[in-house]
C-alpha cells in the first residue's frame, strides 16, 4: 500500500482528531482553563446522569471519571492528544477502503443506536425528591431537589443529501445548498431539537 497520501495528510488528521476528541470532552463538561482542568459537575438522576444540562447514560458518568482521573495525571491536553493519537492509529492501521467506509458506517450507526439509547433513558421520570417537611414524598437525603433537565431529541441531517447534485459548481449552487442547509438545520432547532450533522 502506498502511504505517501497519509504521511502528507497525517498532521492535520492528527490536529482534527485531537479537536474532535476535545469537542467531545467539553460536551461531558471537561475543558482547560487556566493552570488546570475544568470539571463541571455531574448528577446522577436514576439510570442517567446531567452534565453541563445534557442527560447521558449513567455508565458515561464512571467513564468520565476515569477520564478525569487521567486527566488529573497527564494534564488535560496530553490526555486529548493521546486518546486522538490512539484513534488516528486504528484508522491508519486500515488498509482496505472498503473496511475504512464499514467502519464509518458501523460508528455512525453506534453513535445513533447510542443517541437512541440516550434520549429514551433521558425521557424516563426520575424519582423526585422531596424536600424535608413534606409529608406526601419521602425525603432522600444527599440528593439534591433539582428537577431534571428537559431532554432534546436528536435529529440527524445528511449535508450531501440535501443537494440535488454530486458537484457544486457554480456560485448559485452552493448558495441554493446553503439556504437548503439553513432551513433543515432552523427546523430542527425551531421543534426543540438538537442537530447532528454527518
């Protein structure tokens, strides 16, 4: 196989992995700020947990620990280039483009089953809690009386299938894909949901 294109492009897919590995950090609420790591708070709400107001499986709540916890060790943008180092080599390590697209396809349907999963956790009732005094609920201690975060729905928007074309060629067709691309993505958000592009 000849790994000339990959070397080439081997820099800026080592810089778009790290800031996606850093995007996904800062949706779990963890960022760099100043001298150390910034670490939002997370509750655990039953079987979910919310962080920085999103609901997230609560195994995602022990994962982001252990995350932390490397974090704490290796400073935060050691650990982001080191999880995007790992995941640039399992992709370099492919060398059938046919197996590269089935494993795109196969983390796009993980990631919607996973946003599935997500949403339908989110959307259960969780327990309230009372607050001391109250006769009809019984109170739990160490919980905090916060009711939980209205829960967005995830609509996926494919960017190539919005254009009626394989190429855009001229000024008046990326603008018609642009307005396109606008109103898809304003629907979305007008009905109370969150967008993810691919």
């Amino acid at each position: 196989m000849n790994k000339d294109a990959l070397k080439s492009y081997a820099p800026q897919a080592r810089r778009d992995f790290i800031a996606a590995v850093t995007a996904r950090a800062n949706q779990l609420g963890l960022s760099s700020r100043g001298a150390g790591p910034e670490v939002a708070p997370s509750q655990p709400q039953g079987d979910v947990t919310v962080i920085a107001g999103q609901a997230w499986p609560i195994k995602v709540d022990g994962q982001r620990q252990r995350l932390i916890t490397r974090i704490q060790k290796d400073g935060f943008d050691h650990t982001m280039e080191a999880v995007a180092y790992t995941w640039f080599n399992r992709l370099a390590s492919q060398t059938s483009i046919a197996q590269i697209l089935y494993l795109q396809g196969q983390g796009g349907d993980a990631m919607d089953e996973a946003i599935t999963l997500i949403e339908a956790a989110a959307a259960k009732p969780t327990h309230q809690v009372a607050t001391p005094g109250d006769s009809v609920k019984p109170v739990q201690l160490g919980q905090p009386n916060v009711p939980p975060p209205a829960a967005k729905t995830t609509k996926i928007i494919r960017a190539a299938e919005l254009s009626g074309k394989t190429y855009l060629e001229t000024e008046a067709d990326v603008d018609a894909y642009v307005v396109t691309l606008k109103a898809a993505l304003l629907a979305a958000i007008l009905a109370g949901q969150m967008v993810r592009m691919q």
